[in-house]
C-alpha cells in the first residue's frame, strides 16, 4: 500500500519515487560498473592504480556526505542537494566515456562520486522521515530497487558487449546518456518543509551526536577497513577465463552478485525492524569475512558463484541496514549530518583499505589481498559483539 507519511510501515509515494531514481541511475552506473576496473588494466593500470581509483571513488563522495549533510539540515532544504547530485553524476558519466588513459578514469570516474556526496545524506534522510515506523523495510525497499537497477544494467551491458560488440567508450556513453533520465521522477518528491537554521555549527554539530551512534560508526569504520572496492573481486574472477569470456564471466557473476543483493535487501531489512539491526548486522560483518577467506582459498567457477552470491547477501544486510541504524541512534534536526558523519567515517577508511589491498594485490598475491579483508572484517565482528550493548 502506498501512502503519504508510512505512519502504519506502508510504502510512501516519496520512498517509491526515490526507489525509481535510483533504479534509473543504477542501470545506468552499473553499466558501467563491471567493465571498470577491466577498463582500467586495459588502458595500462596496475592492481595498485585500481586500488587508488577505487579508494578515491569512495573518499570523494563520502567526506562530502557529512558536508553535504550538514548543508542539508542548515538550510532545510533535501531535494535540492539530491537533484544537483543525479546531475552531477550523469555529466561526469558522459565525460567518462572520453577517457584514453587510466588517468583520465581516475579524474572523472572520482569527479563522478562528488554526485554520490551531494545527494545521499539528503536522500536518505527523505526515506527515513516517509516511513519512520519501518525505517529498515524502507531503506530494504530503496536499496532493492537500486539493484535490480544494477541487474538490468548489468545484463545490458553484457549484451551490448558479448551480442553487439560495444567497446568500453561505447558502452559508457550509452549509460551516460541513460542516467539523464533518472532526474524526471525527482521533480514530484515532496520534501518536509522545515526552518533554515543559521545557528547550526558543523562542529557542535557532530558533538552533539549521542555516543551510542560514535560508537557504532566507529565499529563499522573498522568494518570499512576489510571493505575494499568490488573491483578486486572483478579481477579475481577475470584470471579464471580466456578470450572475450575474460570481461563476459566477470559481467556475469557481478549479474549474479546484485541478483542476489536485490532479493534479500528488502527481507533483512524487514528483519532487522524484527529482530534488531544489530543482530542482522554482525551476521552481515561475519558472512563477508568468510566471503574473504573463501575467495583466498578457493578460485574455481563453482566456488565464484557460490562467493558472488555470498557478496550479494554481504550487501543486502549491511547496506540499508547500516543507514537504518544510524538514523534510529540520531535526533531528526541532526539526521542528514549524522548520516554524513557515517558515511565520511566510512569513506576515509575506504583509501588506506583499497591501497593496502591495491599493494596486497600487486606485490604480494590476490590470495593475501583476500586475507587481510578476511582478518580485519572478523576483528570488526568482535568489536561488534563486544559493543553492542552501548548502542
């Protein structure tokens, strides 16, 4: 059922709209997402240049979140940081398909991100405030949709590669021009008028956060440590084929990946309105440790499927979960700017794990890579277990 506030957990027209921007814009990005880090080995990058790439990506667009965020709550406005962001992404998407070194990719795919960073504090905070009585359902039901975009994105791409030849410029410009049209769902949100609030500092701000909720984005900081780019596991699948399978299999199990992601975001989210968020969560920290430690031991296609898939449910239970948690431990008037805070949190830690994996990776071997997320996710584990008591 869809309603205008979700007072009774019913689905709001605002989550739904958000859901179908999101859909649009990831049918688009994760068109491009699979053949990236294959884009970048093909124009001359190094594990370690992948590693930079994918630890920028995620800084970028994370340290603006808790900008952004505070932005939003100062002058009370959301739908305009997540209209600016969906258009800042799409142009930068366009000027992606330009790229002719791998350090063209490393500009325009990270300028890319700054979109990520304007729009998803206040997003999420739209998503929060549409249906405060099922927060996590919410948040399952936005990030499903995100990634059933991601599918349809993916199997696009594999299409436009494996049955009309696309190249890898071709096929970025293709979803650079898709992305535009995520914007037109954006125009019927209805946002919560609220006051500008010129007194609002963003350093009082974040010490006015409650410590149960430092506590926790202190843990799942450690957690981001382990959680390096997506595009390490990309690679990891790649040595496995020959010939044009050696992008098309990859595509494939990243297909599998977000198959796997949409049809479990929205049941653990309705979980963990049930049984708590910190009980789903640990067992979302745990499961990607073990995905680590598998992907070290094992690399034959059997084994990638069952760990692709594995992934899948990774992300279905920490995602949405994660924001939900946050929100839940945050007041409303500081909502957008503790959203941020954890995703900065997360975002700085995003570098120091993708270049210690990018080293890993290059001068050591993809197995100790794999290793080092097992060891650190598994330590997160125990901080969790530890903690949860406090938050």
């Amino acid at each position: 059922m869809v309603g205008n506030r979700g007072s009774k957990g019913e689905i709001t027209i605002n989550v739904l709209l958000l859901s179908i921007v999101s859909f649009l814009n990831d049918l688009s990005s994760e068109m491009i997402m699979p053949i990236l880090p294959m884009f970048i080995v093909a124009l001359g990058g190094t594990g370690e240049v992948v590693g930079l790439i994918g630890g920028l990506r995620d800084v970028v667009s994370n340290v603006l979140k808790v900008f952004c965020g505070y932005w939003s709550d100062k002058t009370g406005k959301r739908k305009l940081f997540v209209f600016s962001g969906y258009l800042t992404s799409s142009l930068f998407k366009l000027l992606l398909a330009f790229s002719t070194l791998w350090q063209h990719i490393l500009a325009f795919s990270s300028l890319e991100r700054v979109g990520k960073g304007l729009r998803t504090a206040a997003r999420d905070v739209i998503i929060a405030e549409s249906m405060p009585k099922k927060r996590g359902k919410g948040f399952g039901i936005h990030r499903s949709m995100d990634t059933l975009g991601a599918i349809v994105g993916s199997l696009t791409v594999f299409a436009l590669y494996w049955l009309y030849r696309f190249n890898f410029n071709l096929i970025i410009i293709t979803a650079a021009l898709l992305a535009f049209f995520s914007l037109i769902p954006l125009k019927f949100v209805k946002e919560k008028r609220r006051r500008e609030n010129l007194k609002l500092k963003l350093s009082l701000s974040i010490g006015k956060l409650p410590f149960s909720l430092k506590l926790f984005i202190a843990v799942s900081t450690i957690f981001a440590l382990a959680n390096f780019s997506y595009m390490f596991f990309i690679l990891r699948a790649q040595v496995l084929f020959t010939g044009r399978w050696s992008v098309a299999a990859p595509i494939l199990l990243y297909v599998l990946f977000n198959v796997f992601y949409a049809l479990f975001a929205v049941p653990f989210g309705a979980l963990s309105d049930k049984l708590g968020r910190k009980k789903v969560l640990v067992a979302g920290y745990l499961l990607f440790s073990l995905t680590n430690f598998g992907l070290a031991i094992f690399n034959s296609l059997p084994a990638l499927i069952v760990l692709f898939s594995s992934y899948g449910i990774v992300y279905a239970i920490i995602d949405g979960n994660q924001r939900a948690l946050v929100s839940d431990l945050s007041v409303e008037e500081l909502r957008a700017t503790a959203l941020g805070v954890f995703h900065t949190s997360i975002g700085l830690a995003a570098l120091p794990s993708n270049l210690v994996t990018g080293f890993l990776w290059q001068s050591v071997s993809p197995e100790a890579a794999f290793v080092y997320g097992g060891v650190v996710s598994l330590f997160s584990v125990v901080l969790f277990i530890l903690f949860r008591k406090h938050f």
